[in-house]
C-alpha cells in the first residue's frame, strides 16, 4: 500500500509519507515543477521530521490519522518511552466573505511522552533539474530562491539544528510554516494554532453540509474530503491526481502525470458531488468546463481530451531521465500526450455534464443562448463521430479502432440533448436528435456478441468501460445485465477462490503489452450497474472486496494488485474517489428506511 497521506487547500497540495516526511509538493500550483519529489528520487528533494535515536538505530514505529472529518493529518512517531506528533495542514478557512487558501502549508511538532530527541531536514529542489536549492538565513526562517519567486520557511526552532539537521531536545511546541512568494510576519505559534482551529472548523463544517449515504459513510466521508482536494478552486479543475510518473507496473513503462482535467471524468465528478449535496463545487468545475468547450467551439478547433488547470494542453509531454523513479520505475514524466488525441466520448461525456444547467432549475442562472449552441454543436458532433475510429477512453497510442464506449458515449449525448430539447431549449437545434439517436444506438449494438456488448464491432474482446451501459440508462435491459455479467466473469483479477472484487480494464495487448493490474475505478462501475440492476447481493460483495483495496488513512489508488496487496498507479485519484461515492450510494437504501 502506499504509505502517503494527502494535504491541500484546494490551491496546493502535499504527500507525506507515514515517517511525517513530505516527500511531493508542487509550487505554486498542483502541475508545477516540483520542490519536494523524494517520492520519485531519492535526491528529489524532502521535508522530514524524525524522531532521533538516541542511541537506537530502529526506526520508530509510526503510525498516521487525520483529524475527524478534517484533511488536518497526524503522524506519531514512538520509541522506547519517548513519542512526538505532528500534524500537518493547509490553511482553509473562511475569511473577509471568501476562502482563504494561502500558499502555506504547517507543521506542528510536540512532544507527547518522554523527553524526546528530533530532528527536521528541509531539502527542497528548484525542480525536474533536481538542483538543491540554497537556504539563505533569516532571523526567525530560511529562504530559498526557486523560479523567480522565494519558498520561505517560518519557524521557532533554532535555526542552527534546522539547518544541520542534527537532533535536539523538543521540550515544547514548534511551529514550521513553508510559504511561496510571501512570508509569515505574524506571530507563528499564534497563527499556526488559530489557523489549524479555523481550518479543523471549515472542514467540518463542509463535511456536515454533505449528504451521504446510508451504508459505507466514513469511506464516503473520507473519499469525499479526498476529492474536495483534488479541486483547484482558481479556475475550477478538478484534477485527476495530485501526482505523476507512480507506475502502474513495478519497473515497467506505464507511468503518467495526470495532474490535469479529464473531461470524461468531469460527468463522474459532478455526478459524485451532486450526490454529496455540494453545489458550488459543481457549478466552479460547470464555469471550467464551459470556457474550454466555448473556447474550442469558437474557433472550430476538436476538444482535447485532457486540460491543464489553467485551460491549455497539458503538452508537450516530456520524460526526465534524471530521476530515478518510484521503485526504480522509469520514466518519470510531465505532461500528457494524451492532449493530443482523438477521442470521440468526449463529446457526449461533455453533454452529459452540462445537462444539469437545463435539467436542473438550482442552475438556471447559467443558462444563455450560447450555452445552448454549444449543446446543440456538441450534439452534432456526436453524430458526426457515430462509428468513428479513435484512441478510445484508455488512450492507446499505437493503433486506433471504431470503439463501443465512444459510441455508447456518443448514445448519451444525444439521449440528453432530445431530455434538454423537449424541456423547450434548443430551439434552432436542426438535428434529427431522434434518428441520430437511433443511429448511435445501432453502433453500439452492432458490437453485441452472445447477449454482451465487446470492444468494438471488429474486437470482441471485453471492456470494463462498458459497464457504464446500465449508468448510462441504455434502452435494453438484458444487454446491460449480460455486459454486467461478462466483465464479471472475464475480467476478474485476482487468484482462484478469492472473492469477486477487482476488474482489468481489458486483457487484450496494447502499446506496452496485456495490463497486469486492476483498474479501481472500475470495480465501482460494475458495483453501480450491479445494484441498479437489482442484484444488490453481488454488488454489496463486490464493494466488500474492493473498499479493502484502500491505504491506511482509506486513500486510493488508480490501480491495485489484488495477490500482492499492493497500490499501483497514480494516487490518490479521484476517479477512484468518485466512483467509491457513486458506488455507495447506489447501494444504499433512502435514509426514510434507516431512521
């Protein structure tokens, strides 16, 4: 499993490691360069706090939580009658009628039995050149000058031991606060203490303003404040992961930097905060999401199928040989080629996502003639592309095909454009939405095989991806449960006799061979479609197995090795986040058969 917990402010966020070692922090935003990436190199730059031996080499035994319903994490650190702890957080808090979500990050570290010895390292790293950069002494912090602008660590402790790295007594409280571009002039401990208050309080706060579901809720609480962090609430993206380059096979090539924004998994997402009851996430990713597609739409350009947080192709995608890599395992990569892709879902998934704002009168206020044409312009190229070839939803490289999740994608979007129609929008809409329709639906069953619906028309291989049939509300029930049923039975990973859980995306051969791990987010498909299907007894096992498949602190990741216990891939991932929540409330019974 991996031993990381996540930090942020929905402006930055961090990885630290069960030792309390930060070991990936980005600046200033989750896509930048990196100024702590221990966890891709051992010389990839780190902030560590350790509790010294005092004579004993064993490592001290660890141990990690977040607060209650908080992202505030707590590292314990134990050894022979003596322990410290430090809690960790990003600021968030509400101030002046807006958030506030500082650059910041802080480090409490207090000894909680014995006279502890600790000792604190700050080694950070101007970026992919992996260049230490200089501490330049202060009075009470160090800085350090990276990429035109200045990392500022704040703190009480003596910065004599800071410096060297050599332990001292920790008899009281001390305070470490990392900064970018500005410093913290206040008193520290008092504003340590008063921000951890506040932001333990907004946490709270948002988490009792969620709606949950009856069966699974301290997973969906947790995978809920995970998601909450992946957003960037600047612009509105919601990224897939916080990371890059972690593999989803030990030592092998498949390692991607999906610090960026899906648009397939915009449907998902919004989908999992409407189910949670949060809005102004929703209608933030909505506002994102529209200026990319208007963007596009102006100038007749095709949609990418992945952004970066700021709107722009997250190209070109660049390996850095430099560094060593997760478990030795290269390249360690920036950016995505991906961006470059045709992917012919991305239309209707886009359609999908902007239902709300004419199906749903809470976003009424975002309605306008031009947010119409794009509907009615995503809805043509849905039809265009019926049929078509592309890179498809797992974005291989080497060879492109005709795709049954395209044109089951391609289906839904012009499903929803006729449900947007005839609530009285669209109006200039010359589309015959129903025979496109027809024609879309046609394409997907075309590549029915024995009651199951394959890869393609030309591939009668199996995709977990088709498990969204039944989500997607695709007119034949029978062809839904007998897809749900073949990815079940062909797709299962794991050994004999284990029960049923884990699910390859596919077991076909593709630019880098036949996957050798389970897809997370999959598994979760298929629990929905199970459950609405009305087998709740297989989908209630199956979420069983693959709620196991979380870390410590109940984090994902986007891939799992059911026989090794292992988490592969990038992590956390929403995707995975959201299709944990998703999953759990279609389990779950109304809460009027609860209480």
């Amino acid at each position: 499993m991996y031993g990381y917990g996540l930090i942020g402010n929905c402006q930055i966020s961090a990885l630290i490691s069960e030792r309390g070692s930060i070991d990936w922090l980005c600046l200033p935003r989750p896509d930048s360069d990196p100024v702590f990436g221990r966890m891709l190199d051992p010389a990839g730059g780190h902030f560590s706090i350790e509790l010294a031996g005092g004579g004993d080499d064993r490592s001290p035994s660890c141990s990690q939580s977040y607060l209650e319903n908080t992202n505030i994490l707590v590292t314990e650190q134990r050894r022979a009658g003596v322990a410290i702890r430090i809690t960790d957080f990003c600021p968030r808090f509400y101030q002046f009628g807006r958030n506030y979500r500082p650059l910041m990050l802080l480090r409490i570290v207090e000894p909680i039995a014995g006279s502890p010895l600790a000792s604190c390292e700050c080694r950070p790293v101007s970026g992919w050149d992996k260049k230490p950069l200089a501490a330049e002494r202060g009075s009470s912090h160090f800085r350090y000058r990276a990429r035109d602008s200045v990392l500022r660590l704040t703190t009480n402790m003596p910065l004599t031991y800071l410096e060297s790295g050599q332990p001292f007594a920790l008899e009281a409280k001390i305070y470490l606060g990392l900064t970018w571009g500005v410093g913290i002039e206040d008193d520290l401990a008092r504003v340590a203490e008063d921000f951890l208050a506040q932001t333990a309080q907004y946490w709270r706060t948002w988490v009792k303003h969620c709606s949950i579901p009856t069966l699974h809720q301290r997973e969906t609480i947790r995978s809920a404040l995970a998601l909450k962090l992946h957003c960037y609430e600047d612009t509105g993206a919601i990224v897939a992961s916080p990371a890059t380059s972690m593999p989803e096979e030990i030592g092998k090539q498949r390692n991607w930097d999906y610090r960026y924004c899906w648009l397939r998994d915009a449907y998902f997402a919004l989908t999992a905060f409407h189910n949670l009851g949060h809005f102004e996430e929703m209608e933030a990713f909505l506002k994102f999401l529209l200026n990319i597609a208007l963007a596009a739409d102006g100038t007749r350009q095709r949609l990418a199928p992945v952004y970066s947080v700021s709107g722009a192709p997250p190209l070109p995608e660049r390996t850095h040989d430099g560094w060593s890599g997760f478990a030795e395992s290269r390249p360690v990569r920036s950016n995505n080629q991906a961006a470059e892709h045709v992917q012919h879902d991305v239309y209707g998934e886009m359609i999908l996502t902007f239902a709300p704002i004419f199906l749903d009168e809470r976003f009424l206020g975002l309605r306008t003639k031009e947010h119409e044409g794009l509907i009615a312009n995503l809805a043509a190229s849905c039809a265009e592309f019926i049929g078509k070839a592309d890179a498809g939803i797992w974005e291989i490289r080497d060879r492109w095909q005709e795709h049954s999740f395209s044109n089951l994608m391609c289906w839904a979007g012009l499903d929803r454009a006729a449900a947007i129609r005839a609530r009285g929008f669209l109006p200039e809409l010359t589309l015959d939405l129903e025979a496109e329709r027809t024609r879309a639906e046609a394409a997907v069953r075309g590549a029915a095989r024995n009651g199951s619906i394959r890869n393609g028309p030309k591939d009668e291989s199996c995709d977990a991806s088709l498990a969204l049939v039944k989500l997607l509300r695709f007119p034949d029930a029978n062809l839904a449960r007998g897809t749900l049923d073949k990815i079940r039975s062909d797709l299962a990973a794991g050994a004999r006799g284990e029960p049923p859980g884990f699910l390859y995306r596919y077991r076909r051969a593709d630019d880098f061979g036949t996957p050798a791990s389970a897809f997370i987010a999959c598994s979760f498909w298929e629990i929905q479609g199970l459950a609405l299907a009305g087998s709740q007894e297989p989908a209630a096992e199956m979420m069983s197995t693959v709620l196991r498949s979380a870390n410590h602190l109940g984090l994902y990741s986007e891939h799992f090795l059911p026989g090794e216990t292992r988490q592969l891939g990038n992590f956390p991932q929403a995707y995975s986040h959201v299709g944990q929540i998703n999953a759990a409330f279609a389990l779950s019974p109304p809460w009027h058969e609860v209480l």
